[in-house]
C-alpha cells in the first residue's frame, strides 16, 4: 500500500470535491464516475489532489477529465522535467562533486552511459530522456513517489553545498541533511587532537610533551610525502577513476535488469 493512500472518508471526500468542481466548471458528472475518479486517485496525496482540481478550475477548457487532473498531480510530485534531469546527471561526470539525485536519474543515466563513454554526447542526452520519461511514466503510473538520494564525492565543501541546497529545495529531509553536515563538522575534542589538525590548519596549540615527539615524526611523514605528492596525486586519481568506473558498471547492471523484467512476458 503506497504510504499516501487515502482511507475511505477521504475518498469519498476527494468524489464530493470532484463533482463541485465539475459543476463550477459547467458540466454535468454523475456521483458515480466521481466516485471512480476519486478511487484511481487515491494514491496520491489528499493536498496534492486538492490543488489539481483547483488548477483543472482554472486552467482547463472544457469538460473536467480524468486526464486533466492525473497530468497536474503528477507535475507535482517532486521529480525534474527531462532538460534539469538531464544537467543534474552530467554532474556526476565530476567524482569530486556530491550529487543529489533521484533513482530515475540515475536508472536513465545508466542506460545512456556507454553512448556518452563512446563519445557521442547528443546521442547520450536522446537515449537519456528517452529512457528517463520511460522510467518516470512507469514510476507515476505506479504512484511511487519521488527518492532523492545523495551520491557522496570526495570534496567535502561541495558536499556541504549539495546537502544544503537539496534541503532548501526540500528534496532531502532536514534529519537526513543533518547527519550528512554532523558527519563533515565533527571536530576534535582534545588539545592533543586539536595539535594534530593544527599541523594542517596552522592554528597554534600547545601539546602534551608525550605528544610531540609523535607530531614530530608526523611532521617528518608529511614531508617526505610532499617530495611523492607528484606521483600520488596521480595514483588517487587513478583509485577515484576505478571506483567511479565500478560505480558506473553497477548503475549499468542495475539498468539491464530492469529492463529485461519488463521486456519479460
């Protein structure tokens, strides 16, 4: 049972409000295929369905349709049109960069992926949009609202501005936004502590003297390391394209399956 489902005293509700608004708009319904109306659209949430009928009233020419009001609840239930979908999903070309996504994005991103690895970008965004109306027409028509999920890169400032702005745009909700942020703030609690990040930071602190002896060497590594910096950069780029590519091969997997269930009879 979809978590919007109406309970019986709201449907027979939502059929009371679809007569009125037939009738302010001129037109004649019998109760009966109000009451049917009201039942195809159960699923959906009782407000959302509300303000459909509400736009139907003053948007729509003509005699109330079913069409008519299934087309506005499902404009609204969070999920991007094609072209934003689209650039949201050209985003996640950058391992660095934290990306908001929903699960038709991503399913659609998969499919279109090895046209995009093989070059032909325009090709890529047709087999994308293609894929995600099919993906997004199959979600409304199944009442699944709408999952955004966060797909985590490795800067953490970007994904303290991807968090944020998908809670202002209340595509995540604020408890889950929150731990992400609690995750990225936690700061050490100790002097000793405070002494360690302070070799990254600059900020002066005064050690314990069994400590220093450690940072001293920790110092020493650190230099030593900057003499590989070079040749470690390039292995951290080559570990970040392994596991985007191995992320990407899952979304791919993931993909095919779907698709052959429903080409399945």
């Amino acid at each position: 049972m979809n978590t919007f489902e109406m309970n019986d005293h709201q449907v027979a509700g939502l059929a009371a409000a679809i007569c009125a608004t037939a009738e302010a708009m001129g037109q004649e319904m019998n109760p009966g295929t109000a009451a049917m109306m009201a039942e195809d659209l159960c699923a959906y949430p009782v407000p959302v369905v509300k303000a459909a009928l509400k736009a139907c009233r003053f948007e729509v020419k003509g005699k109330l349709a079913m069409a008519d009001i299934l087309q506005r609840v499902q404009s609204s239930d969070g999920r991007p049109g094609k072209d934003e979908a689209w650039a949201i999903a050209m985003t996640t070309n950058d391992e660095f960069e934290t990306v908001v996504l929903t699960d038709e994005i991503q399913l659609a991103l998969a499919a279109a992926k090895p046209i995009l690895d093989g070059g032909d970008k325009i090709g890529a965004r047709m087999a994308f949009i293609d894929a995600y109306q099919r993906f997004v027409g199959q979600a409304r028509e199944d009442a699944k609202p709408v999952n955004w999920h966060v797909s985590v890169g490795f800067d953490a400032n970007r994904r303290v501005q991807a968090v944020t702005k998908a809670v202002e745009l209340k595509r995540i909700p604020r408890e889950h936004a929150q731990k992400y942020l609690t995750d990225l703030s936690v700061e050490p609690i100790t002097e000793d502590g405070r002494a360690i990040a302070g070799l990254l930071t600059g900020t002066v602190t005064r050690p314990e003297p069994q400590l220093r002896q450690k940072l001293e060497l920790v110092k020493n590594s650190m230099l030593e390391m900057r003499k590989a910096s070079a040749e470690r950069k390039t292995e951290m780029r080559i570990d970040a394209a392994n596991e985007l590519a191995d992320r990407r091969a899952l979304l791919i997997k993931q993909a095919q399956e779907l698709e052959a269930k429903r080409a399945a009879p």
